[in-house]
C-alpha cells in the first residue's frame, strides 16, 4: 500500500495519499490527534503508517456504524 511514498512523508504528501484533500484538512487532522505526526523544526512528518492507521480506523467506525443500521 502506497508504493510509490517514501516511509516518511510530509504534509503535502500525505494529503496525496488521502486522496487530495487540502493542506487546511491536512492540518486538522494532524492538530486533532485523527493522525499522528512528528514535527523537526518547522515541518511536520508523518510515518506512512500512521495514515494508514488513520484509514483503517475510518472503515472500522464505518463497518460499525452499518452494522448498527441492520
């Protein structure tokens, strides 16, 4: 899964791997705590698996939420 991304990415990487989404969501998500980041000096980078958690855990709240639906 993400092949193509370096095991540390940045913001504007990470917003890529998530589909494009904006820098100003990007940020939200970091600040939030939704996906966990490290900065060094002014930048912020994020493990690749730490997105990748990010969107396990998005489908593990959507598997449940269906299965409430049933």
């Amino acid at each position: 899964m993400f092949k193509e991304f370096p095991d540390v990415v940045n913001i504007k990487e990470m917003c890529k791997m998530l589909g494009d989404i904006g820098i100003k969501t990007a940020y939200d998500l970091i600040n939030t705590g939704a996906v966990r980041a490290f900065k060094i000096g002014r930048e912020y980078r994020i493990p690749k698996i730490y997105v990748i958690d990010y969107l396990f855990s998005k489908e593990k709240i959507f598997v449940r939420e269906q299965a409430k639906a049933l």
